[in-house]
C-alpha cells in the first residue's frame, strides 16, 4: 500500500469530520451524498473496507508520521552506534 501524504489524509479526516457534522445536524440528500464520498474517498486513502476501519487506520498513520519527526529514539541511536 502507498502511504498518503500527511498532507492529504489530515484533508481527508476534516472532510469526513465535517460532512458527518453536518449529516448529523440536518440529514439532507447533499449531507448524506457529501458523507458517503469522504467516507469512500478516506476508505480508498487508507486502504480500509469500513468508515471505522479507516479510522482506526488514519490514527495509526498519523502516530506513524508523528513518530517519523520525532527522529530515532535512544535505543534506536544505541543499536545504530
């Protein structure tokens, strides 16, 4: 699987954040259509079959993307040396 740019699955994750907002809010035929492409369009980024999985899959790449900035941790220095 390519990884999405953080970039673009943080866009995604405020798309799906928002039009489940405002489907929650007043259900409407634009809220529904609206939730079902960010819930599709963040499956697709995140290679999951479900809303929840892509979720569940979103978290884990962004705790992946924070660990990646915070450099190699002590142990990894220790094993490097």
């Amino acid at each position: 699987m390519l990884l999405p740019a953080e970039k673009e699955l943080r866009a995604a994750l405020a798309r799906f954040a928002e039009a489940r907002i405002a489907h929650d809010v007043l259900p409407t035929g634009r809220t529904n259509s609206a939730l079902e492409h960010a819930t599709y369009t963040l499956c697709v980024i995140t290679d999951a079959p479900t809303a929840a999985d892509a979720l569940f899959a979103a978290d884990a790449l962004l705790q992946r993307y924070c660990a990646d900035r915070e450099g190699p941790t002590r142990e990894d220095r220790t094993l490097a040396a």
